[in-house]
C-alpha cells in the first residue's frame, strides 16, 4: 500500500532529478520534475519502476524486520541485556542485512525509473547485459552508509517507543 500511495512516485521524482541533474538539466525544482513527468506520462509516468519499487519496499520490509527479530530472539535466549546500544547495533545489522538482500530490486527500480525508462524485464536485462551479475550491487555502499544508520536509529527509538506504550496497553 506505501508503495502505491508514496513510495512509488516520489522514488519516481527522486531518480528523474538525479538523472536530471546529471544529464539533461531540464528540471528547475521537485514541483517542476513533477509536473514535466506528469504532463510527458500523465499519471502512469509517476508509477514507472512500479514493480521494482513495490518488490524492493516488500522485500526489505521482511529482511528488516526479520533479521531484528532473530537477534532479539538469540539475544533473549542467551540472556543478552537489551540495551540503546544493543538495539542500535540490531538494527544497524538489520540494515546491512537488508541493503545485500533487496540492493538488485533497488537497482533494478533505479533503472526502470531513469530518464531512459525501461520496464522492470528490461532493466533487468540491461543491467545483466551490461555488468553482469555484479551490476545487481551496483550503488550498494552508498545504500549502506544511509541504511547502517537509519536501521539503528529505527529500532533504537522503536523500543523506547513501545516501552512507553506497552504499559499502557495492560
């Protein structure tokens, strides 16, 4: 559903200015990129990468999730103190987990919402044909260095979150 309300167009928007910007310069703002791509493809033109978009949100959802659910559950079997840092660490390790499983859906929506624009087959195609498997990881450390952080921070204040509220939930 985030994929279809959010995700979708503005990961759209964000890939046309970056490609934009390094190549044709035709866009002057966000607002701009968003009407220039709505009046080239009308509505459909902010759902291009639309399967990529949606396998990569789903994806990660479930590696994110599950890979934090799995430290917490051997933490908890081994008696392992749940603390910011150990909850930073889980999800920074979450994170990492998350980038190297779901980056060749991210780098295939990438491609399928370039300037070029292809359908999720066809980036897929072309980004075999043109760097093989490798290609698949393409960009995944810059990922990383965003993904690490944003992991621990997610699951770090979660917590405090539901400590808040799980005493009001009894």
């Amino acid at each position: 559903m985030a994929s279809v309300c959010a995700v979708t167009p503005t990961e759209r928007i964000k890939t046309a200015l970056i490609d934009d910007a390094r190549n044709a310069k035709r866009f002057n703002s966000t607002v701009h990129a968003t009407q220039t791509i709505f009046q080239e493809g009308g509505f459909m033109g902010l759902y291009r990468g639309f399967a990529g978009t949606t396998l990569k949100q789903a994806s990660a959802t479930a590696f994110r999730m599950g890979t934090y659910n799995i430290l917490k559950d051997f933490e908890k079997s081994h008696e392992i103190e749940q603390s910011t840092a150990t909850n930073f660490a889980n999800g920074s390790v979450a994170g990492i987990v998350t980038t190297y499983a779901t980056q060749p859906f991210d780098t295939i929506k990438t491609r399928s919402q370039s300037a070029a624009g292809a359908s999720t087959v066809d980036a897929f195609r072309s980004i075999l044909a043109d760097d093989g498997v490798r290609g698949f990881w393409r960009g995944t450390t810059m990922r990383l260095g965003r993904t690490i952080f944003s992991g621990g921070i997610l699951f770090t204040v979660y917590e405090q979150v539901a400590a808040i509220i799980h005493p009001m939930l009894k």
